[in-house]
C-alpha cells in the first residue's frame, strides 16, 4: 500500500528556540531541543521483538514500526545450485597452479541466492492541530528506564507524550496529556511501504492494518521484488492495531484514531506476524498473526498506565543495572547532539563516552531478548522496503560483533538468539556442506537470513571475496565456547555448544588439505580485501590465509579444553590437537607486518576496513602480547600500516585490537576516532550507513579496556588510557563465572571486589602489587606484572587492596 495521505490540515508552528528550557537532570539521558528531521536523529525504542524510531515532533510525530520476524521469503533451498559440487577440485586446481583469477571465475559457479531482507512494517502518523508558538520544547530517551519523552508548550498548555516498549505485555505503549483539561486533540493513522494492505475499523477506538510482504526481497537491490515464488510460494502476513483509551473527551475512528477533547490518552500499539520458524511458510504453515495481536491487546487494556510503565521499568532495568561505569562527573548540560559535535571539535567529554557506554548496552537489551530473532545489521530498527545488504546477518564480522559486548558486560542471556541462529545454521549448514561440497559437518558462509540461509551467497555473479567465504561455523561456533567459559554452565556445554562445535569441525576436516606439509584451506579468502602476489597479479583467493587458520585454530582449540572438561572423546581430542598444530604457521612479513595471505603480498588497499587477519588476536586468543610477543608486535605493525581509518565497525573493531596490545591511549584515540567521525546524532553508528555492529564493538572494546580474561587471567585495568585519570566501573563479567568491580585513582587500582559465582580458582594481573580479604592468596612479580592466585567458594565476595 503506498503511504495514506491524511486529508488533514496541519498548521505551520514557529519554533522559538530562545525559549527552550533543559532538562532537570541529564545523567544517562539522550535529551534534544529539537525534533528528528530524518532516521539518524530519532530515537529507538525496543523490547527485543518490537521497534520503534521516535521523531518527537510537534505537530505529525512519526513512529516507525519493526517487528523482529518480519523478513521476506520462505524456508531456504538447500540445494540451490545441484551441480556445485564438481567445481571445487577445479578451484583447487588452478589456486595450486597460481591461476588466482582464473579460481575467483570457477568460483561463481559453486555460489547461490542471496539473503532475504529483513522489512519495515509501516508508520504511524499522530497528527495535532495547534495555531499558536511552540515553547519549552524538549525530547529524551532515559537508559535508565528505557522511556523516551517528548514535551513542548502551545499557547499556555504543556503537551506531553511517553513512549515505551514493554516485554512483560510485548506492545508498544505511548501516554499522552496535555496541562489543561480537554486540550488533546488529534488523529492517529497508519501506513506501510507495501501494497496491498488494508485497513479497518474493529472498533470505535481501535484500528488494524493487515498486510502480506513479498515473497523475495533480495539483499542485493539490484535484483527485483517478487511477490510469489517459483512455486506459488507467497510472502509473511503482518498486522498492527492501534487502541486508544481516554479518560475523558471522545474517542472515534474513521478508520483511523480521532481524539477530541480529552486531556490523558493511552495508546497500545501490537504488532505480529505469521512467521512460525526458520522451516515452515508463513503463508501456508504461518501461525494466526491476528489473534497474536488481539491477545496483546487484551492483555493491556486493564491495566493501569503507571502499573504497566512500572513493570517495564523493572523488567529492563534487571539487565541495564548490572554494569555501570563512572570516568566522569557528568556535569555539561547540554543536548546530546551538540555535546557530540563539540566532542568532534575538542571539547573533552568523559561524561558522553560513559553515556555512549550504556546506550550501546540499552541497544542489545533492546534488540536480542530471549525468545526473539538475532540482532541484524541493524539491530531491529529498519525502515526501507530496499536496506542495505537486506539488513541481514553477516557472518564475517558483523553478527558475530553484534555480540561481542554481552557476556562481558552483563548481558549473557541476551545471547540465546544468536545461539538459536545458530541451532538453525547447523541444521541448513549440514545440508549445505553435503550438496555444495560432499563433505561432513555444517557450513555457513557469507551471509544468512531468519530462514537460516548457509550457501555461498553470490547468485552466480558475486565476487567470490565476500560471497565464497566458508568459516562462518567454525566463528559462529566460537560464541557457543565463550557462552561456556563465561557462565561454567556445563551441562549447557555438554547438551548445546559441544556437538555443534564438533559438527563446525567436522567440516573444517575436510575443508582442509594438506600441502607441503601443513593443512590449508583451499580455496581461501580474507573478507573483504584484495591482494597484489610477487607478479603483480591482482588476486581475492588463494590458499590458507591468516584468518582461516586463526579461526579453526580457535575452533579445535577450544574442543580439544571442551572435551577435557566433560571428559570425552579422548581419541578425537588427540586429533584436534594433532590437527591444530599442523595448520600453516602464521607468518611476518618483510615489514614487520602479521601476513594476510599465503606469502607476505601486497594489499591493494593498505588501509583496508577489514583486518580480518588479526583474528586470532581479537575476538581469538591466538596471538597475545604475554604468550606470543613477536606475533603481538606483528599484529600492532599491521594496525599501523592499516592506519586509524576505516568505517565505523572497523574502528570498533580497532579498538579491541588495541586493547589486546594493552595500548590503552591508541584504544581511546580509537575511540575518540569512532565517536568524531562514525557516530549519528541519535549515537547510533555508521558505516556509512547506520550500522549497529559499530555501537556493539566500541563498548566491547570499553569492556576490554578495563577488564580482560580470554588468557584465562583476570587482567584489571589492562589498557587503561591516560584520558581516564579517575573512575569505578561495578558489574563487569570474568571467564571464569567472576562478577568484578574495580575503582581506581591517578591511574592505579585502589580497590577492586569480585564476586565468584563458581568457585573456580581465581588468578589476577595487576600492576601493583594486590591483597586479598577472604582468602590465603599468593602473589609472584611476572616481568612487569604481579601475579596473585588464590581458591574461592561458589557465592563468595572477595575484596582486593
């Protein structure tokens, strides 16, 4: 349905910007003194199913409305592309041969369909007629409540709207008053960007939109919208309804909303789909969307506004309080945005990175709930038919990003859709290996979908640097590990994460070969970069590149401990060792550098945003400064030659490399870098365009600022940068199942207490010299660091001097 245009005549405000007036207290606050003129200046709002943009604008606020689910298309063919399998040898041929383009061209023919598209589900419109100068005017999103307000005066009458997103109940619910009695008036519509919907009537103060999406919206734009498959398959159904309830004045609809008169209204807004699961079609297999949003409905109407806002407020707050961080008083009180752009011309503000902190730790509570869909490239907020790169999961970085920051900064439950995606994955990825290649195991490549697509991507036409990309598994399978060594839960390590990860080595098995000795991938690429060999030669594949055999290192690394800890597999364990040892040894090159490809070439692009070699550095545990130090000063020569640029993700990424490298000034430097020129009015991060990896990254890269423990060590304070002279952060989560609180001055731990929630032994790096209150601790001075070891009992508190 094209956009309904309301025959609606909106006056013409003046907005007196001389009389706006500040919030209160702006304390973890994103405030404005003006409305949203466009996407990157709104405000999102979520509960891991549901969201919602907020513009807070005066007279037609505009809401965008997503839906998790909401996706093109149906369950993925698994066997696209029937003939695949041949072309492989022929690949690995010509690759021996140093044919690299000649591969890259054999390559397009083991490639299929490209992702689905995650989708908007439409706009509401509430339209208010004022004659009169607006005054006071004022919007905010509050991270500690996850409300977001909007308020302004209009000759002598105060308006005010607020917006949440509520878990408990699953609709989006918006109060709005106005000071004077019987003053609100005004008309709530509704619209989508997809034809064919309609809208009714249902009641004298509810409406509903229904709707049905095309079947196939393909990531790459390029490629037309279809409504029906190739065998009458038709695209998921959606629907919302939007309710008013008054407590005065009158509320009719004509279809839509129209309040007249009234001075408190309540709107609850539902929202649903008929997606039932990565392999049912939702439009013959789908579940009845229609009685999903009455029921949400229903399930509200009689509550009351405060009973409600007051549940939400605690269900979110159970996560956001976990973890909080002081490196400033925070005392400038001003808008978000001007603080931004001051912040991009020198003004130092502490205040807004601890902001920018826990509005990245307010975006993954909002987007990845348990029991809804994986955080996209977008996270949930999304509002174009056509979004770049279909909005989907990207596997060679970007989804596994999304993720970097939950375990360690309070947030582990909000991983279960990244490991149901991953369930998924294994179960198409297994097909996948078996029709594209005849091997064993579960593959995943380039990019996916919430139908859980696993083929190389491509249609045929892709350059095989992204679209043939073949270790999304073994990565994926990385995230099942660290969920274990965060929590110790290790019957979720038996049941869930242990045979997937042996299904993702299963295929590394035979993905790899062996030459000259040592396994290599074959074909091999390093997302997204292109190479210059010793003729000249531009190439995109070849054999075992860095980050390959950094990542099934990674993979067998990590089974080989799993196995030891549930005491299995002693004979496949043994393998996987054998097996990881054998991997082509990474390399240093002639300048110093970490070498990408299989010899020490030239990059086309020397400051390339991927730096996918440095894997095993970050997020693996490969290469460190303490137990690798000649690779670890390979790794900080490639990020010098890489340089500081890049989009804003690839600064995200940076700053945890840096971190890694315990180079604390050059992690800040990075994300000063990040936060000056690849940050969004609204902080939301950019690509360009908005991407929200970038936001995921940076707080992650925070996180291993002031905590690390991937070396199985709690590092306090390991890459502390001068900026942060003072501060205390509370919360912070240890491999291990340690919860830690470290407050510093001038630079050095003053104090620190950890909570152990296993009872595992507990080792600290410090430097200086530490004391232990509970427990006998020893202590050793380990070339510049101390050392300090000591047991402790599962529940127990121990406080560090």
């Amino acid at each position: 349905m094209k956009n309904y245009v309301i025959g609606l005549f909106i006056a013409l405000f003046s907005l007196n910007a001389g009389s706006i007036c500040a919030e209160e207290s702006n304390s973890l606050k994103l405030w404005y003194k003006k409305p949203a003129t466009r996407f990157e200046e709104a405000l999102p709002l979520g509960n891991g199913r549901l969201g919602v943009m907020t513009y807070g604008r005066v007279d037609d606020e505009l809401l965008n409305l997503n839906e998790g689910t909401f996706w093109s298309g149906g369950p993925t063919n698994t066997n696209p592309t029937p003939d695949a399998i041949k072309y492989l040898p022929t690949v690995r041929e010509e690759l021996f041969k140093g044919h690299w383009s000649e591969a890259s061209k054999v390559l397009h023919h083991i490639q299929g369909p490209n992702s689905q598209s995650y989708l908007p589900i439409g706009d509401l419109h509430i339209r208010q007629q004022f004659k009169g100068e607006v005054s006071n005017y004022y919007r905010d999103l509050d991270l500690n409540t996850a409300v977001s307000t909007t308020r302004f005066t209009v000759d002598g009458v105060t308006y005010s709207r607020e917006l949440f997103v509520s878990a408990p109940k699953q609709v989006v619910v918006m109060k709005l008053h106005a000071s004077k009695t019987g003053a609100l008036n005004f008309e709530v519509s509704g619209d989508t960007q997809f034809e064919g919907a309609a809208i009714k009537s249902i009641s004298p103060n509810e409406f509903v939109l229904r709707g049905q999406a095309p079947y196939r919206v393909n990531s790459e734009a390029r490629f037309p919208i279809e409504d029906v498959g190739p065998h009458g398959e038709k695209g998921m159904r959606y629907e919302y309804r939007v309710k008013a309830v008054a407590t005065d004045g009158t509320v009719t609809t004509n279809p839509f909303v129209v309040v007249e008169n009234a001075t408190d209204v309540t709107l609850y807004i539902s929202i649903a789909t008929s997606f039932n699961g990565y392999d049912k079609r939702p439009d013959t297999e789908g579940v009845d969307e229609d009685s999903l949003t009455n029921k949400y409905v229903e399930g509200v109407q009689n509550i009351d506004y405060n009973q409600l806002k007051t549940e939400h407020v605690a269900d979110y707050r159970k996560y956001f309080s976990r973890v909080s961080l002081e490196i400033a008083n925070d005392t400038i009180n001003q808008p978000i945005d001007v603080r931004l752009n001051n912040y991009a011309n020198g003004t130092n503000d502490p205040g807004l990175e601890q902001t920018y902190f826990q509005f990245g730790r307010y975006l993954l509570i909002s987007c990845s709930r348990p029991g809804g869909t994986a955080a996209n490239l977008q996270g949930l907020w999304n509002i174009k038919k056509r979004p770049s790169w279909g909005c989907n999961y990207t596997t060679n970085i970007n989804l596994e990003m999304n993720y970097w920051p939950a375990e360690e900064l309070g947030l582990s439950e909000l991983t279960e859709p990244l490991l149901h995606q991953i369930k998924n994955l294994s179960v198409t990825g297994t097909q996948i290996a078996k029709n594209f290649y005849n091997m064993s195991g579960w593959a995943v490549h380039h990019n996916s979908d919430i139908w859980a697509l696993a083929n190389p991507v491509g249609e045929h036409q892709g350059d095989p640097k992204w679209a043939n990309w073949a270790m999304g598994s073994p990565w994926l399978s990385q995230h099942l590990y660290e969920h274990y060594r965060f929590t110790q839960d290790k019957n979720y390590l038996k049941e869930t994460a242990y045979p997937l990860m042996k299904g993702a080595a299963e295929f590394c098995k035979d993905w790899m070969i062996k030459k000259d000795g040592y396994y290599v991938t074959a074909p091999s690429t390093s997302p997204e970069n292109v190479y210059l060999d010793e003729s000249g030669n531009q190439g995109v594949v070849t054999i075992a590149s860095a980050m390959d055999r950094e990542i099934i290192w990674d993979l067998l690394n990590n089974l080989a401990e799993a196995s030891t800890l549930l005491n299995v597999d002693a004979t496949l364990r043994e393998q996987w060792i054998n097996m990881r040892d054998s991997i082509y040894p990474l390399q240093i090159g002639k300048a110093g550098n970490l070498v990408e490809w299989y010899k020490d070439w030239k990059d086309q692009d020397p400051q390339h945003r991927h730096v996918s070699h440095l894997f095993g550095l970050h997020p693996g545990r490969e290469i460190s400064p303490f137990t690798t130090p000649e690779l670890a000063a390979a790794c900080k020569k490639t990020l010098d030659i890489r340089g500081d640029g890049g989009t804003g993700w690839s600064k995200a990424w940076k700053i945890n490399f840096q971190a890694r490298l315990l180079d604390g000034n050059h992690s800040y430097k990075m994300l000063h870098e990040l936060l000056s020129k690849s940050t969004l009015p609204d902080l939301f991060d950019t690509h360009p365009p908005f991407q929200i990896d970038g936001n995921f990254g940076a707080i992650s890269g925070i996180g291993e600022m002031l905590l690390q423990s991937h070396l199985g060590e709690l590092h306090l304070l390991p890459a502390l940068p001068d900026a942060w002279k003072d501060g205390k952060v509370k919360g912070l989560c240890a491999r291990g199942a340690f919860v830690v609180d470290i407050e510093w001055r001038n630079h050095l731990i003053s104090s620190a207490m950890i909570v152990s929630n296993n009872g595992n032994e507990c080792v600290l790096r410090t430097n200086r010299k530490v004391s232990v209150k509970g427990a006998s601790a020893r202590s050793i001075k380990k070339g510049e660091y101390y050392l300090t070891m000591f047991k402790t009992q599962k529940g127990k508190t121990y406080l560090i001097r």
